[in-house]
C-alpha cells in the first residue's frame, strides 16, 4: 500500500538534498525514482535540482511527466521537489498514482511563504497526504525554524508581496515563529548591523567589511 | 522553550481520550493542565469533553479563559479538544503564550471536514504550530484513515453541505483517502447492505436486522 | 504489509490507555483486536488491564495465544501491553505473524527499568520491531520522561536490585533523564519534604498532612 | 533544554549525508557544529567522513574532541556518525554535555549489526537518547529497510562472525526484517544469479556481464 508523502521544511532545512539522496537510495537498489519538479521556476533552462551543499541530479518538469509510463509501473517512485509550486489539480493527479497504481509519491516543499500563507501546493498536499513530515532545520537563535521571511534589505523582514518573485534578489531565511512574528532575522541582518557596514553572508551572519575565509564545504 | 502542537486525526481515533489523558498526567504530577472546547457545540449544557471510549472531563469554553491568570502562569499547559473549530484569530491568541510566556499549548482536532476542506482552526494552526504531530485510525479496509467521510443515509457518502451542522443526525465516519475519494464507506453501511435491512451500528456494522450482543466496553 | 510496532514510554504515560483506545478503535470498525499481557503479573487473579485513568478492559495472557487462530486470520491485529516482560523467544514468535501472515502487532511497553537496563522484551523489540515510537510523558521538570526510577522511600531513587520484583510496594515514577541521573524524584518526595511529614500522593506530590480535596477523576 | 538524539539506520539509508547536511546547516548559521567519528576505522589516514552520494567534511575522532572547549560552548553542537561504535563510556560521557551545558548531541548510527545484535554504542544510545529517529530506506522488495546483512558471497547472506571486521571484503546491504530472516539478498545477489555469471554492482544489482552505462551520479 503505497503513500503520498508530504515533507515539509522551512527554506534551508535541505529539503532538496534529501530529495536527492532518496533518489539516489532508489537507483542503488536498482529501482527507478522518478525527480520531479514544478515547471515554475526555468530560468537556469536546465532539468536539474541543486542542492545547497552541493548535490545535483536530473529531473523533469511535472508538466513532462508520461502518465502512462507512470501506470505502466515504469517508476518505483515519484520525487518532487519544490512541491509548493504544484497547483491544486496537479496534487489531485498525484492520487490515483499512488490509490490505485500502488507507486509511493513522495513531496519535499515549503508549507508557508513569508507571509505566513500556504503555498496552493502545499495546502492541498496537507489535506491530502498520507504522512506528513518535517524536515528541521534550526533558526539563528538555536530554536527549530518553522517560518520563512523575506530580508526586507534594510535589517528587518517583510509580509506583504506577491508569493512568488523569480529572479528577485530578495533574500530567504527560515526562522522559527517567534522571531518570524516579532521580524528579528538575528545577528548580522538587523538594521544595526547592516548600519555599521555589515554585508550578509550566505550564512546569514554579517562580514563586518572584512575578508574572511570561507571554511565551509 | 514551549512549543504549540497541533495533533490531528480522522473521527474516531481518540483525539478526545488523548487529550484528557494528557491532562491527567500533568494533574498526577502536580502539574496543573487547563482543558479548553471551542464554544460552537454546548447543546449539552456541560463543560465537559467525553471520549467515545468512557473518559470524561471538566473544561472551560475558549472564550471562558482567563488570560491574565495565563500570563500569570497559573497553568502548566494549556490542551484545546476540538480545535478545528478555533477561529483563526482564536489560534493567533495562543502564539503569544507559547512564544513569550512559554506556556506549552497542545492542540487536538479534525484536519480537514467531510468535503475534504480545511477547518479554519485547522489551516491556522497547520500554518502556525511548532510540531505537527498525527493521531492514528485505521479505516475499515485496514490502512490509515485520514479522510473524514458524512454518510448520505442511502449507503453512500456526501461531499457537498455546510461545514458544521449542529445536531445534524447525518453520521461521520474516517476513511482513508482511496475510499473516500471514491465514496465506499465499508461492510455494512453499502447501499446494498441497507437495502436488505442492515440497521448500521456504532461500529459501523451492520446489525442485518437481528439482535446481537453488543460486547464492547 | 503489517508492521510490528514498539511503542515505549516511561513509567504513567498511558500506554495501557492506548493500549486499550486502540483496541477499542478496532472494535468500532467491527475488526477484532486481541488484547494480550504476559504472564508475570497475575497476582489480582484477572485477565484484565487497566489504565491509570480507569480504562479496563479483557485480555489474555502470552501463553494462551491461540497461534493456530492466530494464523487463521481470526484476528486482525495483536495489542499487547507490558510488552517489556515478554522474553526474547516471545518476541520472536510474533515475527513470522508480521511477515508471513501480514497481522499488525502493536506492543506497548517500558524500554529501560529502574536501574536504567533494557528489560528482555524492551532489547528484542527494539532489535526487531519495523517502526519504534515513543508515548510521551512529563517529568516534574517539565522536561519529557524518558527514565523510571524507583523510589527508595527516605527522598531519593535507588538504582540498584532486581529487575522486577513483584508485589513490591516500591514506587516508581517517569522522570526526565538528568533528574534520574542526579536522583531527584522532585517537590514533595525529597529528603526534606518527607521529613517534614510530607505523604507522597499518587501524583508524587506531598499532601503535608493536610486532608485535601483529590479534583482528578 | 538540549537533547541527546539517535538517529538510527540501516545501511545505505543516507545517514552520513545527514550528518554533514546538519553540520553544513549550523555552518550555514554561523553556528558551530563539530563533526566527530569514533575511532575505530581510520584505514584511510583521514579526518573525514563521506557520504555514498559524495558529500564530504572534515570530522575528528571522539578521542580528540577537547572536552574543555566543549563545556566552554565553543560548539552549538555535537554531529557524531558511526555512533554505533561508540563504548558504553563514551555514550556516558555525552551526557553531561547535554543535561548540564545544555549543548545538543546528535548520533547517527546502525542500530543492530548483520546477526540482528545491538552494537555496544547503539544500545546505549537507545537507552539513553532523548530522541530515537529513524533514517529511512527501502529493501529490494520496496518494504522499509530495518536490518543489516553480511553477503556469503555465495548468493545467501551469513549470521555468524564477528561483529565488526575492518578492511573486510564483505558487502553489507539493508534489507526488511522479513529478508534478512530468511537470507534474500534480492534479484541480481542471489545464487542462481551468481552463478550464470552475475556481477553485483554498487546497487546490489546484476550487471550479467554486460558492460553498462551507470546513469547515477
């Protein structure tokens, strides 16, 4: 009895690598996992995902998917990442894939955007999964971040906007409630900081002007 | 650091009795647990909760609470049965609790109703809880019910009507999602079962118009 | 494809309640359910369990398993309580229910004794069960239980003795790791609390020779 | 309040990429986490620990973590893999670092070894741990992978030897507990695959000879 799978996360909890290494368990086994993602976001013009550690596979784009080969059994599983970007209808074609075909389908994606509002795909992906699952992450004051804010760039957060901004430069953090609520996006990114010079790392942290090496891998 | 749980389940998987169970653990360690229901359905006149299994409990309605004896931590933990039917302001309430005077808040309730569509309550607190935890039951095929399906009264189930329907007699059962979306609602409450007379029981059965001893507790 | 579950918790946190509630959800789907306890504790001449919150309920004893009904599929799931006290060999009998004959087996029980040691059916099922979860409780800390400690009657928690002794009126309470291993049983049963003539209650807190009202249920 | 995690495996389950994933999350942070391995297997004169899929980091040997610095809070975090190698002593000696500095401890590790027994680290970290998780995988058959079996290299699996032989040539795969029960290593490792010429490949499939693209990254 196969399962539709939700697993959430906030942004940076690796959600994308963890897609990935399922994926690669599958190939292991010499079973064959389909990687999915939404047809939104192609600027790169590439079929890839990328992980932020710096895993990369190949994937689809769920518009490209072959239903019949799906049916047929050709894949021991669907892999989707950034499965908030899936409309409601397109979760709906999910269920029968995995109630009458027996395939388990299984959905990385964010549950809220910054404003705290459900993303269409992951709304429908809650009231419809069989198991729901969180992929953790922690926010920069060590509490579990379950939130995702917008850097409004000048050292707090914002919540008003469109959902989705391709190719804007603004910036994502995960934070946990609290200081998603209060908009502190920790040491380094408030106003202060950003006052006295600070230019903010991938990390989040600020440079303070200065080099520094970068030890991570 | 507190957290706010939101532990969903179909009907009938012992929301109720976990919650008063809860609530009983920290009465036995001296800890003091205030038991809350959301002030839709008082026909009964009570400030009690009931689980189908026999447990029953005092509590307050959600507009009943005190929160300056909150804030003053009078409470170990608040626990909220039913709490699909929190307004989404309601949810917001407890954010601070939780947050800033780390109070833990555990919340038990329906995750979707019988159209397969968000509680208020539901959505807000799927959107807003630090740890989303589910309470298991299993559909009458064996897997895990997640779907909460209204019998039609004529051996099939409805999916259309208003949300809530106080004192409504229509009966509500969990399934899992395949024979939800397909509408079977199991042995005994088949069209075909009520055309030969089966007078549908608590469990679900069908009594096939004899009588039986009922051996459950 | 059954599972065999292992579902362990610390000393009041109501596995024999949800021992019970998942028995009794069984029965409400008209699926038979067949509550069982292993034989070292029949001192009260039943075959019942009995949850701390006063949920009671039949059952039979390991040794009377019925195997060839078993096989028979008379059953649709295994329920067993105090699961702890089942020896290795037992554990294992219930494998080949799992796997071949596709029958859920449900065990609840204490993982680690008084002394911190595995008890025989804690190891086997850890070593052998498909999915290991955890039934919550709280210390007096707030923190969860996660060790059982056995009172030693002048303020403090002994870690030394046999493993079981029955008839015992020995106290045993859940408590969080680091109280556990510090030895503090909390407000009301310390050293200082009995001396001043405090008298533990069932909730492990001191009635200070006062008659109280008891408001649990 | 920190906890002590175990977040147990079989083998091939993506436990090491999890580890260096949490890792690279502090990093991300600006927090620190240290990486550490025990000091059992150290063939490859490196201080690292590598994932199948690739991913790669600098680890230290459990003997050298600087005990000092650690309750200095120089570290958000201890990662430990492999920890089912750890002794008793050294899972003993984490404790403290959680309870009393408050530092969270994450071990990731094999719970039982190819004949279904405890290593020493594991068993402790399932008595002691304050959260056991699973990291999951599948068997051949699509079940949950939940044990680890030692290839005969004769198409069988063997339950007999010693538990841990390092520069060993045995191949160790996860397979479901049904599986490993009875000794099927799956399609492509078992005898009569062998012997009409077979040659397992990473994936514990047959290549039969054939020269063949290898598709996975």
């Amino acid at each position: 009895m196969a399962k539709l799978y939700f697993r959430y996360g906030a942004m940076g909890s690796s959600k994308t690598a963890n897609a990935i290494m399922v994926w690669y368990n599958y190939q292991e086994r010499c079973k064959k996992a389909l990687l999915i993602k939404p047809g939104v976001d192609t600027r790169d013009g590439e079929y890839r995902i990328r992980s932020r550690s710096g895993l990369v596979a190949n994937c689809i784009l769920f518009d490209q998917i072959d239903w019949n080969a799906v049916r047929a059994h050709e894949y021991d599983c669907l892999i989707i990442d950034e499965a908030q970007f899936l409309s409601t209808e397109q979760v709906d074609q999910l269920l029968p894939i995995v109630d009458e075909f027996d395939i388990p389908v299984i959905c990385y994606g964010l549950k809220t955007d910054f404003r705290g509002e459900f993303f269409p795909g992951s709304a429908r992906l809650l009231a419809r999964a069989d198991t729901i699952e969180e992929v953790k992450t922690i926010c920069w004051c060590g509490r579990k971040a379950t939130n995702n804010a917008r850097l409004d760039g000048v050292g707090g957060i914002t919540k008003v906007g469109e959902q989705v901004v391709l190719g804007a430069s603004d910036k994502y953090i995960g934070l946990c409630r609290k200081h998603w609520l209060v908009g502190d996006p920790g040491p380094g990114l408030r106003a202060e900081d950003l006052a006295r010079g600070a230019v903010p790392g991938v990390c989040g942290c600020a440079a303070d002007g200065e080099d520094e090496e970068d030890e991570e891998i």
